[in-house]
C-alpha cells in the first residue's frame, strides 16, 4: 500500500469518526495531532491533514453533490464509512487538480471493498463516475 493510500485510510478513519460523533473532522484532527505521542502512535501524515482540510473545507458543497447524484438515498440513510468515502473521493476529484479522477476513483474503490460491502462498492463507483463526468459544469 502506498503512503498515500495510507494517508486516505487514516484520512477516512478520521472523517468517519467525525461523523459518527457529529463533530468537525479538523477538530478531530487537530486533537489527534497534539496527543497522539509516543512509542505505539502513528503520526497524523501531512497528505492526511491536506485532505482533512480539503474536505472540511468544502464539506457543504460536497455532501450537496452528495445529496443531488447519489439517487434514491438521503445523506442520512448512506452507510457512514460510504458517506465518507463518497466525500473524500469527491473532493479529490473535484478539488484535486493534480490527480487523475481514475485514480481517485479507484482509491475509494478500494477503501469500499475493504471496509464496506461490494454492493456499496458499484454504487460508489457510479456515483462517482457520475461527479467525475460532470465535474467541469459544477459551480464550486
């Protein structure tokens, strides 16, 4: 596994901690980053917190696109580590000028598989297909 799939597995640990306890993912981070020390911690990775930003950061207009192309489901009915890979993949493809959408994709293809089902998988992978096919027409 490369450093930076590693960072987006620690990056999806944090945002779905977040979500699971209704508080900011940059708070989360920010506490994480100051008391995790020692021998058996690891450390926060700088591709970690660039991406905890990014999607704090624009976590309204994400889970807007969210809402509008994950048909048939409402934001709070979405599986919360689905919600959470849908919004980290989102915000790379979207924000993330410098990585191929296909590479985002395949990332959060791989997070779903490991940590969610493969129903979840497809349905994120048309999801976003569907953000990555419209991305330019999208007001952000």
């Amino acid at each position: 596994m490369s450093a930076r799939s590693k960072a987006r597995k620690q990056t999806l640990d944090l945002l779905y901690e977040a979500d699971i306890r209704s508080t900011s993912a940059a708070d989360l981070l920010a506490l994480r980053d100051v008391i995790e020390e020692g021998p058996d911690t690891r450390p926060i990775r700088e591709f970690t917190k660039l991406l905890i930003a990014g999607v704090t950061e624009n976590k309204r207009k994400i889970d807007e696109l969210i809402s509008t192309y994950a048909q048939g489901w409402d934001m709070d009915r979405l599986p919360a580590v689905d919600r959470n890979i849908l919004r980290l993949g989102i915000y790379e493809i979207v924000w993330s000028a410098d990585l191929d959408d296909g590479i985002a994709i395949d990332e959060a293809l791989t997070l779903a598989r490991e940590l969610s089902t493969d129903e979840s998988a497809g349905y994120i992978h048309g999801v976003l297909g569907r953000i990555s096919s419209i991305k330019d027409s999208i007001a952000i």
